[in-house]
C-alpha cells in the first residue's frame, strides 16, 4: 500500500507534529511506501520515505496562493505514484482540488477545530484578534472541504468527535476514534545526579518547579496559571514557574511577558521559548508539578508526557486526554479560564509525595504500535 500523508506540522511542535512523526515511523518500520508532503524545511532521516515538498512564505495571501500550487503540484505527484491513501494531517491542504483523488480513499485527522478554538479561548492580542478575523473565515472553509471530502475522519478523543458532530454536521460514523499514544522511550527517567546537573545548567538550583509546556497561545491557558502563581509565589519559599514553548504566530506572547511584570513575578518566572522535542523529557523530569490549563484542548499529549514521568498533574476538565488518565491519583483537574482553582490545586499537589505518583505503570499500553494498528484497519478497510 502507497500512504500519501499530508502535513504541515511534521516532527514540529509538542502535539500533532510529534505525532505524525511517530505515526510515520511506525509505518515505516512495517514496510509501507510513504510519501510526505510537509514544508521544504522538513528533515526526514528514514528510508522509504519520499518527501514532496512544498514552501511556506511570510505573507498571508501571496502563501495561500503559492500553498494552493504547491499542494496540486504535489497531488499530481501523488497520482502519477498511484497513492491509495491520502492522509492528511492538516487543513490547510483544503486548498487542493478533492476532485482529482476520487480513484483513492481519503482520512483526515483532526487534530482540533478553528470553530472549536473560537469558542473556547480568551481574549487574544489585539492585533492577532484583528488578523484572524481575516484568517479564520478562510480556515473554517478549508476545514469545511477537508470533513466534506475525507471517506474517514479521525480524532483521538470522543471530546473531539462530539465537537465535530455538533460544530460541522459530520456524520458520527464517519468519525474513528484512535487514542493519543506516547513512546516511553522518548520520556527516560533521569537519575538524581543527571536532574542537578540539568538544573544547574537551565538556571536552577533547589527550587521547586512548576512546568508549563505548550505553544503560547491564548486557548493554552497560559494566562490563568500565571495568575495563579502569582498568587503563590511569595508565599511559597524557594518556587519558580518554567515556561517552556513559542509563540508560533502572533503577538500574544507580549500579553503574557506583560502580565508576568504586572504581577511582579518577573525573578520568579523563567521563559525558555521552543525546545526540540527530543529535549522534552529533561524539564519533565526537573519539574516538581506539570500544569496544563487550557480553555480548548482536544486530546493533550503533554499530560501523557508528565504522567509518563510520574509526575503530578493539574490539567482542566476540558481536555480529551482525561479518557484515559482520570483514574491517575496524582492528577487535579480544574475548571477552564478559572485561576483560584489552579491556587487551591498547586497549594495541594505541593503537599503530595513524589514518589506516591505511579504513572508509567498506567499509560504502559498506550503504544504506538497499537495506535497504528487501529489506523492499519482503517486503511486496509
């Protein structure tokens, strides 16, 4: 079987670009012919791997354009290869002609929805909130054409198939639920010795770490946890908040840095912008406490990541991922654009015993082998 996977986000990012980056090597490894249509700048180390690149410029309607002729350029490659699946991982491939791949199958994954996100976040930047009142309208139509032309949907929490349901009109059993997965492997445990050595090379010393691990954008909740700490900070001896992530586009990070010197938490607070992937684990592994407070999150991998590290967790009631890691008993769930409940979480997981927290032990099953067996039958299907 020949995969076309079409994505924009391949090996960037915490979420959907770590995903697809496993998902492929999985593939890979079962002795699929893939062929990757992702950004020029994308490194692709595996053999039977065929990247088809297409660029990305800076300007919002000069890309489209160039992104609409780099997409049917790439699809007619596609064709020519005889693909027989086209996954696509990202809406911005609405933007190709869906007519030309009615001789093959077509699964889109969602990873989230504009509709979604609009509903669920807090006041932006104002100059973001002016450019996407421009943007979203053509996103939501590409998202739109993406549901309409896809023979299988797929989300990774049931969060997210009642919101495609209920925002799209899709039909629900076009909808398959493959859960989100983690590679242990990527999340070693580092020992005592390796966790001071780090800290001492990022700045820190005996502090007590809480962790926030996400894209800088307003529907992360970023905002509300700064609050909270602030809240803490002074109250609580020797504490700092690491904030690990970017601002991939926009100007929203000039909200948060200002809410940080607002509260005078600025010696208390420590940004750290985007960290690759691989390097991940080692702020996991320094933290004390992972928070994950977004007002939209379909899935959350990041809440995976922390448990997978025994870590404790104060996530919100909104995010998908709960499905499978509600029962852990180190975990505080909190209720969205709610900053006091995030206080009364951290003053409690602050008391909990590191060692009480067995989380590896729960997600053990949560392969991405077994992810791609799941996604295997919907191809062969």
């Amino acid at each position: 079987m020949k995969i076309g996977v079409l994505s924009m986000y391949y090996k960037n990012g915490y979420g959907v670009g770590y995903s697809v980056k496993k998902e492929i090597e999985e593939l890979n490894k079962r002795g699929y012919k893939i062929f990757l249509v992702s950004p020029s700048e994308t490194n692709v180390d595996l053999k039977k791997i065929i990247l088809i690149p297409i660029r990305l410029l800076k300007w919002p309607v000069i890309n489209i354009l160039k992104l609409r002729r780099d997409m049917n350029k790439a699809i007619e490659t596609l064709i020519n290869e005889s693909v027989d699946i086209y996954y696509i991982n990202s809406l911005e491939f609405g933007l190709t002609n869906f007519k030309r791949l009615k001789k093959s199958k077509v699964v889109y994954f969602a990873r989230s929805t504009i509709r979604g996100i609009k509903a669920n976040k807090p006041k932006e930047y104002f100059s973001d909130t002016i450019r996407k009142s421009f943007i979203d309208p053509v996103l939501i139509y590409l998202e739109k054409k993406c549901f309409a032309n896809s023979d299988v949907v797929i989300v990774k929490s049931d969060r997210m198939k009642k919101e495609i349901v209920s925002l799209y009109k899709v039909n629900p059993k076009n909808i398959k639920i493959i859960s989100g997965s983690i590679d242990t492997n990527d999340f070693p445990e580092m020992n005592e010795t390796e966790r001071i050595s780090f800290k001492k090379e990022i700045g820190l010393h005996n502090e007590k770490v809480i962790l926030f691990l996400g894209r800088i954008t307003p529907s992360k909740g970023l905002y509300y946890l700064i609050k909270a700490f602030s809240m803490i900070a002074y109250s609580t001896p020797n504490i700092k908040l690491l904030i690990v992530g970017s601002s991939i586009r926009g100007k929203y990070i000039y909200t948060i840095r200002s809410l940080v010197s607002k509260l005078n938490i600025v010696d208390k607070t420590k940004f750290f912008g985007y960290i690759p992937q691989q390097n991940i684990y080692k702020y996991i592994n320094v933290s004390d406490i992972v928070v994950v407070p977004s007002t939209y999150e379909p899935f959350g991998m990041t809440n995976l990541q922390a448990i997978a590290l025994n870590k404790p967790l104060i996530t919100t009631s909104v995010t998908g991922s709960l499905d499978l890691v509600k029962h852990y008993k180190c975990l505080r769930i909190v209720r969205p654009f709610k900053y006091k409940d995030i206080v009364n979480a951290l003053n409690d997981v602050i008391k909990l015993n590191p060692n009480s927290c067995d989380g590896r032990n729960l997600i053990k099953n949560y392969t991405w082998s077994n992810a791609i067996d799941d996604l295997e039958k919907i191809f062969k299907n």
